[in-house]
C-alpha cells in the first residue's frame, strides 16, 4: 500500500458567529466520509488528514463537499501541504515589522495567490494600528489594535483578494506547522 499524503485544511466559519461544531464530531464526519488520520487543533477549524487525493485542491473540495453537507451550512475549506504551511510561516516571519510598539500579526490564509494589483492595494493600507503584505497564498495582518475593532477585516480581504480566506492567529498556524510537520 503506497503512503498517502498528509494535508492541512483551515476552516472557514466555524465556531463563530453562532456556527459552533464540535471538533470530535467533526473528525468523527470526516473519518466516515473515508479521511485517515484526522486530527484537529483547537477549536477554530484547524484539521489534519491523509487522503487517496494527490492534490490539495481536490483535497479542498471534498472536504468543503463534506463538511457542508455535515455542518448544514457552507464549511469552505482551504488546503495546504505541512511543508507549504510551514513556508507560509517561514515567509511572513520574514517580514520585518510593519507598525511600531506592541503588534498582533494574523495570516488570512486564501484559496490561490493574491494577485498583482490587490498586493498593491494591500501594501499601501494605511489605517491607523493596521497595516497589510501579500504572501504567497495569504495576506500577513499586523494589528495595533484589537482584532475585533480592525478596519483590515476577513471580508475586506476578500473583496480585494478576490479570493476564499480565514484568519488566523500567526501563532496558531505556527503551532500548526509545526505540529503537523513533524509527521
């Protein structure tokens, strides 16, 4: 039997907004719709799996497919390989700091690549305690402020982006990282 690969899916609206799921049961729906190895990262929609699936955008699929039709409401689920969630990390760690004093960095992490003129868009955002960088599939956030009160929201990149995104905490998928490429 050939190795199946391992993948790192961030979920996308759940456990806010009134959208609540139990991780257990949600790796239970998973394992049932024939993924392996599901495991989950706190509560905000942070899961591993190994799947048949060579790629990680018929990964993304299924698992939006699955999760949909378990949660009843739209579960988009964006998918990386541990080794592209750890160059993510490695490439917004890179940036030096965008605003000075005590900051929060956050990654929205997108369904593609942030394209040309919407990297543009978001290097010049220059709102008080916020400012913005394009990274290779994701957007990096660096925060002076309370994530709740941003201006820089999860809506917001995606109406520059053009693209499906989920913030996270950059010390959360940096422990997801590298939780899950130790494996």
């Amino acid at each position: 039997m050939s190795h199946m690969p391992r993948y790192v899916a961030f979920l996308r609206a759940v456990n806010v907004g009134g959208r609540f799921v139990r991780m257990a049961e949600l790796r239970a729906a998973l394992e049932g719709a024939g993924f392996t190895s599901v495991e989950t990262h706190i509560q905000s929609g942070n899961v591993a799996v190994t799947s048949r699936r060579r790629s990680t955008a018929a990964v993304g699929r299924e698992l939006t497919d699955v999760l949909t039709a378990w949660a009843g409401f739209d579960v988009p689920a964006i998918v990386r390989t541990p080794a592209e969630v750890a160059a993510l990390v490695a490439e917004a760690d890179a940036v030096p700091a965008l605003l000075p004093g005590t900051t929060k960095r956050y990654l929205a992490v997108a369904d593609g690549d942030v394209p040309a003129d919407a990297a543009a868009t978001l290097s010049a955002w220059d709102v008080e305690d916020e400012r913005a960088r394009a990274l290779t599939g994701g957007v990096l956030a660096e925060l002076g402020k309370d994530f709740h009160r941003t201006r820089l929201t999860n809506a917001r990149i995606e109406r520059i982006t053009g693209l499906t995104t989920t913030w996270r905490d950059l010390g959360v998928v940096r422990a997801v990282a590298e939780k899950w490429s130790r494996r």
